[in-house]
C-alpha cells in the first residue's frame, strides 16, 4: 500500500511541474512575473520614475505607445549635447596638445644645455662639493677649540676678577676655576697633546702663584682689624685661609700674623680688665678687676674667669676662622689649638705675677686651698677646651702647684707651732680650742675640695695628701699633751680628739681609708679605757684578786682543790662575794665618771657596755668555777646571792 501512495504521489507532483513549465512559456505570464519581481524601493528605479514624470503627461495609449520613442528621442538630444561639449573639450585638448609639445620642445632644449653645463661645470661641483666638507670639518673644529678653551683657559671676567685689588667672591670662583684647569691639565698628559697640557699647565701655575701672592697680602691686611676684643670677621677671609691650604708655607705666614695680633689683643684686653690698660689706656673698663685686690680670692677668681671668658671668646672666633676647614681632619685640630695657645699664653705672666704677689703676703691656710682649687677648676676646664699641652693649662696647674707648696708650707709651720707649744687638756677632757680651730679649717677645706672638678676615682688618691698634713700634726699634738695625763684620762681625752675629727669625715666618701684608721684607733683607746675601768671596779670589789688566783690555778696542773688554794677558801668567796653585791645596789660605784667625759654617745655606750660585760663576765667565771665539784666547794649555792645571768641584767638595765 505504501508503495502505491508513493508512486501516485510522485506521478502528481510530476505533472504538476510539468504544467507549471507550460505556463511559463506564455508572454503575458512572463511580463506579470517581471513586474513583480520589480524592486520598487530600488533609489535607480525611484530616479527614473522621477525623470520620467518631467515630460510624460496624460496617462493614454497613444501615450503609452509612443512612451519608447520620447525616451529614445530624448536619449538622443542628451547624446548630442554630450557631442558639442566634448567637441568643445576636442578643441581645448588640441589647444593643450600644441602647447606640451612646444613644452616637450624647450624641455629636450634645456636637458641638452644642463648635459652640457653639467658636463663643463662637474669639475666646479667636485670642488664645491670638497670645499663644502672641509667647511664642515672646520666648524667642528671651531667648536672643539671653542669647548678647549672654554675649559682650559680663563674668561675675561675671571682673569679681571684675578688682578683686581680687592678679594670677592669672583676671585675665589676664577681660582677654583684656576685649580680645575691645572687639574685637568693632568689628564691631558697623559693623553697626546702632552705638549699642550705642559704649556697649559705652566701658564696656569703662574696665574695660581700670583692669585696666591695676592690673597696672601691680602689677608696679612685683613688680619689688623683682628685686634679688637670682639672683632668682626669678613666671611671671605674664611675663604682665604681655607684656599692657602694649597699653599701651607703661605697659610703658616697668615695664621701666625692672625695669632700675633690676636695675642696682643687679648693680652692688652686682660691689661686692662686689671687696671694696668695695655696699649689702650683711652678706654678703661668701668670697673677694673684690680678693686677686689684686697680680697686675694676674689681678685685671683676674678682674673682666671676673665681669662676663661677670653678663652671662650677666641673658641669662637678661631671657630669661625676656621669654619671653611674639615672639623675631622687633624690639621683642623691642630691648627685651632696653635692659634688659641699663641692667643691666650701672653695672659699667664700677668696672672702668674699677680698670683705670686698674694703668696707672698702669707695669706691664710683655707685661702691657699681656696686658691688653689680656684686654680685647679680652671686648669682642668682650659684641659677641656685647649688641651693639656697648651700653656695656659701648663701654666695654671704650676700656679695650683706653687699654692699648695705654700699651702703645706703653711701646714708645716703651724705643725712646728703645735709641737713647740701643744695644747693643754681641758679639765673636763674635751678637745682643745687648737683641734676645734684645726678641724674647721679641715672642714672648710674638704667641703672646697668635694666641690671641685676632680674626678671620683682621684679623690680619695689626691685628698689623702692632704689630709695627712692636716691631721698628722693634730693627732700628734694631742698625744704630746696627753703625756701629762692618767692612763684613762688619757684615752678618754684622745677618744674625744678623735671623735672630733672622725665626725667631720663622715660626711665625705673620699676619705673613707683615712676614716677606717681612725676609727681602728679610736677602737684601741675604747678598748683602754675598757680594761683600765674594768681592772678598776674589780679591784675596788675585791674580785681581782680571786680572778688571779683561779688563773694561776687553771694553768697549773695541781692536785689541790681551788678551794684548798690559800685566799680561795668559801669564807673568802663568801666574803667577796658580798662586798661585790654590796658594790653592785651601791648607785654611785658604777657611774664611771671619766666614761662620762666620753663626748660622742655612741663610743660612750660602747664604753659603759664593754665595761659592764666584763664585770658580769668576771662575777660568771668565778661562779662556774665555785659550782665545779672538781674545786671542792661545799654547798657552792650558799655563797653567791644572785647568779650570773640575774648580775648581767641588773648592771645592763640602764643600757
């Protein structure tokens, strides 16, 4: 069934086709598909519709059938416009045609003259042509000596700034400039314009020794208005001295002429702050350092102060003298130090002058201190600030010298004095006028010393020497007047003394080795006064003689009992011991008077303490021996009234 449907259905479509092919041949059908397939929206299409509405009018057959002939008609009169115009164009075109060849003519005339010319003139090309490139050789040759000269030779304005009188700042830039040629000249020998380089060079040289020559006069020059106190600097002169580096014979010459002037200066200043007015009496100070002259320590601080003012005043000027120069470099150091010392050191002689004056009025023993602590503050900071070599420190630490050789020479004297004549004990024990007036002047004198500028770790080593010839002589004089004294008047007398003193150390760090002998002997004559109060007591109360007793029998080795010893039988102890206890209730056996000269509290608790212990100590021994069974006492408890432990307390109670 399938098969049969198909074959119809082919069959159909096939004689369909096939009518459709039958109609297509027809006129009429080919014309109606034509005018469908029209694209009426075609700008040609729409252009020519245009056209033709311009001269085809009524709609008619007639109009219709001679539609063609207008169009070919007017095909026609646009083709002949088109004819007339190009024939006009034809015409034009011959015109031009005429013309180019009569160009073309001229054009083949003028190449055969330019071959001609051109075949005569080559020759004056050539050379044109070889003139130019040396022309062009030599422009770049002109350039290249411009750029040498430029760089290896002086301006007009440079060589003007050289030879004018006056020193500016364009002299300086035209002599570095001078310094940069000959530097480069450098480079050029050792190319192969040596020749060049060494004429350069030599010409430069003589333009560098004569700026020199000038800037060397200059500056000598410039140096007389440095003789004022404060004078002010020309900034180029710091330039100057910077640019004679190059030349330091010349620099040598000028810093010597800048410190000379610079000495007379300061020293005809200090002159004149002292009343003597140097070269300048026409203008005193309004007060002259020389009214304190009556009172050496002021007069003698007043002068070393000033100078120490100058001192920084020149710092500060050899600073900025200086400013141009590395701060690093050790010329700088040891340049600036030469101009301060040679500035500075014609004021030692001045002062030394003064300051000898003052010694020789023998003035006291702490104004000597004072005097040379002055001196001493002042040499350690001019150390600081110019050196220990300069001779403004050299000559300030021997003037301190010179005062603390008249200070112990001082010290000497009044030693002698107190041996000739030492002082005579007070009644009451107590330190004499001579020692309270020694110690304060030790006092005023440490205090002076703990406010100098001495370094901590040099203290105790300096000041030693110096307390030694101050307390020597005290020491020693107290022990020459002591002599005629007891034994315990006399350790209560030296413990007094010596406390004094001791007192007076305390205070202080850098005396704490001395401090530590004195108390060691303090500790000596405590312990004398010890043993002398308490051999005294025990005596009084009759232990002495039994402590000796049992002694001598603990170092023998004896078959008798203590109590068979003669002197140590129980009667004795028993008697003894009741003269102890009576001695002990009695309030005025135990008031130790001469412990209580003992000025200081705390040696004389130390006293009382030490006395009271070995009493009670004493009472102790001779208890534990009489309760020893190997001593033979019979009923031992008997004797004794109180018992070691109950003597201590009563005789410490009050301590």
């Amino acid at each position: 069934i399938n098969a049969e449907y198909g074959v119809k259905t082919f069959l159909i479509l096939r004689t369909w086709q096939m009518e459709e092919s039958k109609t297509a041949q027809i006129p009429l059908y080919r014309k109606i598909q034509k005018v469908l397939s029209t694209d009426f929206e075609n700008p040609e299409f729409l252009t020519a519709l245009k056209n033709l509405s311009q001269f085809y009018g009524q709609n008619s057959l007639s109009s219709r059938w001679n539609l063609r002939e207008q169009i070919e008609q007017r095909c026609l009169n646009v083709n002949n416009q088109f004819l007339a115009v190009f024939d006009e164009i034809q015409k034009e075109l011959n015109a031009v045609n005429k013309e180019v060849e009569k160009m073309q003519q001229s054009c083949v005339q003028m190449e055969e003259r330019l071959n001609k010319t051109k075949t005569q003139s080559s020759h004056l090309i050539q050379q044109a042509e070889q003139l130019s490139e040396s022309s062009s050789r030599n422009v770049m040759r002109i350039k290249v000596i411009d750029h040498f000269l430029d760089r290896y030779q002086l301006s007009k304005e440079e060589s003007d700034a050289l030879k004018a009188p006056d020193v500016d700042q364009r002299f300086f830039d035209a002599l570095r400039r001078l310094h940069q040629i000959h530097n480069d000249c450098k480079i050029l020998l050792r190319t192969q314009h040596q020749r060049a380089g060494l004429e350069i060079m030599d010409l430069t040289s003589e333009h560098l020794e004569a700026a020199y020559k000038k800037l060397y006069k200059w500056v000598r020059n410039e140096c007389q208005n440095l003789d004022k106190e404060s004078p002010e600097i020309n900034k180029f002169l710091i330039s100057a001295l910077s640019a004679l580096k190059e030349r330091p014979v010349l620099l040598s010459y000028c810093l010597e002429n800048v410190a000379s002037v610079r000495r007379k200066a300061v020293v005809n200043g200090f002159l004149v702050a002292i009343g003597s007015h140097g070269d300048s009496p026409s203008s005193p100070p309004k007060r002259s350092i020389s009214v304190h002259a009556h009172d050496p320590r002021r007069y003698i601080l007043d002068m070393a102060a000033y100078i120490h003012q100058q001192l920084a005043e020149e710092i500060g000027l050899a600073n900025d003298i200086l400013s141009g120069w590395n701060k690093e470099s050790q010329d700088y150091q040891s340049t600036r130090r030469e101009l301060l010392n040679t500035a500075m050191k014609d004021t030692v002689n001045p002062f030394k002058i003064r300051l000898n004056g003052v010694l020789r009025e023998n003035p006291p023993v702490v104004l000597l201190y004072q005097l040379s602590n002055v001196l001493d503050f002042y040499g350690r900071r001019f150390m600081e600030l110019v050196g220990s070599e300069s001779d403004l420190t050299i000559s300030f630490f021997e003037c301190k010298r010179e005062t603390m050789q008249a200070f112990f020479a001082s010290l000497e004297k009044q030693s002698e004095g107190l041996k000739r004549t030492p002082p005579i004990p007070p009644s009451d024990l107590t330190p004499p006028h001579e020692v309270h007036e020694n110690v304060n002047k030790l006092t005023e004198i440490i205090s002076i010393f703990d406010s100098s500028l001495v370094p901590i770790k040099e203290r105790e080593t300096e000041f030693t020497v110096i307390l030694s010839a101050i307390l020597d002589p005290i020491e020693q004089a107290c022990l020459s007047s002591a002599t005629k004294l007891g034994k315990m008047e006399q350790s209560v007398y030296m413990i007094n003394c010596l406390s004094t003193v001791q007192s007076t150390l305390e205070k202080y760090d850098f005396v704490t080795s001395r401090l530590k002998t004195l108390n060691e002997t303090i500790q000596i004559y405590i312990t004398q006064v010890i043993d002398l109060e308490v051999s005294s007591i025990l005596k009084d109360c009759g232990l002495s003689q039994m402590l000796s007793l049992l002694k001598f029998h603990e170092s023998q080795a004896s078959k008798v009992s203590l109590s068979g010893k003669p002197g140590m039988s129980s009667s004795s102890i028993g008697q003894c011991t009741r003269a102890f206890e009576a001695y002990l209730l009695d309030l005025g056996t135990l008031s130790m008077p001469l412990v209580e000269h003992i000025l200081v509290h705390g040696h004389r608790s130390e006293a009382r303490r030490g006395i009271l212990s070995r009493v009670a100590s004493a009472y102790a021994a001779l208890f534990e021996a009489v309760n020893n069974p190997m001593n033979g006492y019979e009923n031992p408890e008997s004797l004794f009234r109180y018992k070691p432990d109950q003597v201590r307390t009563i005789l410490l109670a009050d301590l």
